[in-house]
C-alpha cells in the first residue's frame, strides 16, 4: 500500500527529531571516512599506484563477465573463481555496463567498509541502549588499523567481510533469522574458506540462540566449503585447493599429524615470528576488553588460528586483508563483554576502548596527520600523463604484455598480460611455483609497453625478445613496441 506523501514527510521529521548529538556524530564521521578512503584509493590508482595483483586481476574478471564471457583472467593466468570462489562481486557486473571508470571498484570498496557501520551502532543500541556507546563502537570500528589498511591494499572482495559480519552477528544477537540468513549466505560468497567463520556462529547460535538454526549453519557451512573446495575449484582449476604450500609442515597431512603427535611444535610454531605482535595489534585498538567476555570474540577463533598457521607471512600482518574480518568482531565482541558487566562498570570500560582506538589509530592506522602513513602516488606526476599517451597507442582489442602498473589500466580487454609474461611465467598459471618457461603464446603478443628505462631481469627479458618488434611509441617514461610483421 503506498504511504501518502504528507505522512512519509511526517515519519522523516519524526525520525530527524529523534537523532542526538551522537548519531550526528557517527554519521558525519563515517561519511567522512567513507569519502576520504574512496579519495584517497582512487587518487592513488590514477597516480600508477595499483597493479595487476590484487587489483587489474579483479578489474578484468569482472569486465570479462560484464562482456558475457568466460571469466578466465589472462592477468594471472586462470579462471576469477578458480583464484577464489568470491561470487560475491557478481552484483558488480551490471555497474560496468554504465561506468567506464576504472577506479570503480575503489569507490565500491569504500562504500562497503564504510556500511559496516549501520550493524555496528544497532548491534551496540541492542546490547547497551546508550546512543553515546553506539558512536564509540562506531568509532573503534572505524578507526581500527586494519579496516583503513585493507581500504588502501589495493581491491580485495573480503573487504565485504566487514559489513557482513557485522550484520549477522547483530542478527543473531536478536533472533532476526531471515536477516541473519542473508548475511550468512552473503558472506559465504566472499570466499571459499569463510565457512571457518560460519561455522563458529552457528556454534554460538546453536548454545545461545536456536539449536536448530545453529545446527543447520553449521552443517550449511561445512557443506558450502566442501562444494567451493572440491566442486567449483576442482573443476575449475583441476585442485581443491591452491594454497596447501602455506600449511605448515609439510601440508595437510603433516599439519594433522604434528597437532596430534607433537603439539609442542604446533604452539611453538603458533608463537613465532611476528604471530604473538599480530594479535596485540587486533585487540589493542579496543583495549583488549573484548577477553573480559570473550563469547562473541572467539567467533573469530577458526579464522585466526588459519591465519596463525600459515606460512605465508602476509596473513600474520594487520597491515593486509586478511585481518579486516576480525575488526567487526572485535568491537561488536567489545560491545558485548561491556553489557554483561554491572552497570557502573560499562562507563569506564566504553572509555577504555575509546581511548585505546585514538591511540592506536595514532601510532598504526595510516590515516591522515597519524603516525603511520602509506606511500602516495600523485595523477599530477608527469610519468602517467605520459602513460595515458602510451596507452592511447594501443588498439583496445589488441594482445599486450605491459608493465605491471599500466595493467591496472588495461584490464578491461580479454587478453592483457604482465611483462614478462608470456617471454618468461611469473606468477601465472594455478601452479605459483611454476616459473621461468616460456609460454606456447608468445607469437600471438601484438603489442608491449615497458619503462623507457629498464633493469634487472626485465631488461634482460626485453633483450631476448626486442628483435622481434618495432617502436612504435615513446616519450621521456614510456615506450610502446609493435610485432613485426
């Protein structure tokens, strides 16, 4: 039935009267971190601050499957879904059939994060009523180094994390089950392995909530990861999964069978190198009051410990995406210790966490006049003027090997690869030990674009391969190079 517009203008006033200083608080800030972050990435996209990895990858698939074809992204050399199952960027395709931007998907990510905000404040009214606690949760959540820094790592689909997370947990919080379905659903789609996650709330639903509605998410998402793992990433890049090398170990099995035989080696290997400084990272942002109660903040447990055992040292780091999940968990985990404390304890421990996110925003978060700061890339800069001049040169349905940074700038084609690819494999292929060979394609490369000055193994690359084209192009920073007929 539709609402007459003197009674929709009637709930707007209503609504509008009910804010208090601190909605207006939170709102102004998020839209001010929203629009600086989608300022900031975007900003330094154009200033040739992006790359292939882990951007141009993302910007290629999703065009390929705007154009209607298969997503097979020639920047890395296998199918989009075969990398990750992140279907959670198919919403994404209708976007580029009207803008041709391709800073696109910065300003998406922005928006994403910055959304996570809403679940945050109601989550928070919920379990502490206050509207003065709801904007300090904002605020940590806002705030917390590794939302800022996922933000400026380039693109990566778990940013999604953040909001989702966010929402499903408020709606478990309060029995909102056709929500918390839609969250649940939506996050198992960022990635094949978000069923850790899953898993652990439907354990919590199933102790805390609605054992039925837990029983279900926990066997769903056991059976989602078993169907991304050895149904769509079997068949698609022929293995179950890709990143077995960074189980320590020796794998899987030797992961098993050291947790079961020599557990000792397991907790030594838990604490070493930069994974005890990682979880101070985490929890100092909100003072660590999330372990005064620690039920909501163990939802991340699964997530973490995968985190903690990999080799691979970027997932150990709050300065990558992979912790950006932790945040929304973190703070509402906060929010909860907080409300199941006496009443004139939650005062002092609300400012704690507000005191602890201001510090430690100033000394990690890389956001502006803090302590941390990232490098910055300027479009004013005279080498990507000089960039656009060179990429002009080459036809859009051309088959180009570009130097990495230009490939984030030329994605939006179907066959684009990163120089040296394909004269020498790095970093294509399912297999990324696989290096070195020359790919049977060679000959079918038209068109290269490479600094007029190069050195190391690119210009050795270069020297077996220049005899073969012509310059057809080139300014002070660039050159662009033609086949010979």
């Amino acid at each position: 039935m539709a609402i007459a517009p003197r009674e929709l203008l009637a709930t707007v006033r209503q609504r509008v009267s009910g804010l208090t200083p601190w909605h207006v608080a939170a709102m102004a800030l998020s839209v001010l971190y929203t629009v600086w972050l989608a300022l900031r990435t975007t900003r330094d996209h154009f200033g040739l601050g992006t790359s292939a990895y882990d951007f141009g990858l993302y910007d290629q698939g999703v065009w390929l499957l705007s154009q209607g074809r298969a997503p097979f992204v020639t920047l890395m050399g296998r199918n989009l879904f075969g990398d990750h199952t992140s279907f959670i960027l198919l919403p994404l395709v209708p976007l580029y059939w009207v803008v041709s931007s391709t800073g696109l998907l910065f300003v998406v990510q922005a928006l994403v994060l910055g959304l996570g905000v809403i679940p945050i404040w109601k989550a928070t009214r919920e379990l502490l009523g206050e509207p003065s606690y709801a904007c300090v949760a904002v605020i940590a959540y806002l705030l917390h180094p590794a939302l800022t820094y996922t933000g400026r790592e380039n693109f990566h689909p778990d940013a999604a994390l953040a909001p989702l997370i966010a929402w499903a947990i408020y709606a478990a919080l309060g029995y909102r089950w056709r929500q918390y379905v839609f969250a649940v659903l939506l996050i198992l789609s960022v990635k094949e392995d978000t069923g850790l996650f899953v898993a652990a709330l439907g354990i919590w639903v199933t102790l805390r909530r609605d054992r039925r509605v837990g029983f279900v998410t926990i066997f769903g998402a056991l059976w989602f990861a078993a169907l991304m793992l050895f149904a769509v990433m079997r068949g698609i890049v022929g293995v179950s999964y890709r990143n077995e090398w960074r189980l320590p170990f020796g794998g899987f099995s030797g992961l098993l069978r050291t947790t079961l035989t020599r557990p000792d080696k397991l907790i030594r290997h838990l604490l070493s190198g930069d994974r005890p400084w990682y979880l101070v990272q985490l929890l100092a942002p909100v003072g660590f009051v999330a372990l005064i109660r620690p039920e909501i903040a163990l939802l991340g447990t699964l997530p973490l410990l995968s985190n903690l055992v990999s080799t691979f040292w970027y997932q150990s780091q709050i300065e990558y995406h992979y912790a950006v999940q932790f945040v929304p968990i973190l703070v509402l985990g906060s929010m909860w210790a907080i409300s199941r404390l006496q009443e004139h304890l939650r005062q002092w421990l609300v400012v704690a966490v507000l005191i602890s996110t201001l510090v430690s925003m100033w000394v990690w978060a890389p956001l502006p006049l803090m302590r941390t700061q990232m490098a910055s890339y300027s479009p004013s800069h005279p080498a990507v003027a000089a960039a656009r001049q060179a990429i002009d040169e080459v036809p859009d349905d051309a088959v180009v090997s570009a130097f990495h940074t230009l490939t984030a700038h030329m994605a939006r084609r179907e066959r684009i690869y990163v120089f040296p690819v394909p004269f020498r494999r790095v970093l294509y292929g399912p297999n990324v030990f696989a290096k070195d060979d020359r790919l049977d394609f060679v000959d079918e490369i038209q068109y290269v674009i490479l600094p007029r000055e190069l050195d190391g193994e690119a210009a050795l690359d270069w020297q077996r391969e220049q005899l073969s084209y012509r310059i057809v192009f080139g300014n002070d920073y660039w050159t662009v190079y033609e086949r010979l007929p």
